[in-house]
C-alpha cells in the first residue's frame, strides 16, 4: 500500500533525511520508522523483552542432566 506524504515539513525532512543518507526518500523513510520502532523497543524492560523467551524455554522438556563444571568443560572441550 503506497504511502503519500502530504504535509510540506514532512516531505522535507524526509528530502533532508534521504540526502544525508543518500538514500531515496522511500528508504530514508523505512530506516527512520525502523530506527524509531527499534528505539521504543528498547524502552521496554529488559525483563519485559525476555519474558516471552523464558516461557518459551520453560515448555521444553526437563533432561535431568545437571548442568555443572564437569558439563561445561565437556561442552568447551576442557578435560
């Protein structure tokens, strides 16, 4: 779906945007809404960012292994 930006000082700005990047404005448009969405993402608590992870990790299946120093030193390598 196109995008038709009709206010003048919005044009510019992405005129101005996309020269300094020497990117057309188009682009210059998506990097500054990414840049945008990627800074509000990041004013989400990190405890918040994780939480769908650790549900996600929590699902799988317990393997009884204990995860110790002999465990790390076999998966580094280490005698």
């Amino acid at each position: 779906m196109p995008l038709n930006i009709r206010n003048e000082h919005v044009n510019q700005l992405a005129e101005s945007l996309a020269n300094r990047l020497r990117l057309t404005k188009t682009e210059a448009v998506r990097v500054a809404l990414e840049n945008e969405l990627h800074r509000l993402d990041r004013t989400i608590p990190l405890r918040e960012r994780l939480r769908p992870l650790q549900e996600r990790v929590q699902k799988w299946p317990k393997t009884g292994l204990q995860a110790d120093k002999e465990f790390f030193d076999d998966l580094s390598g280490e005698p």
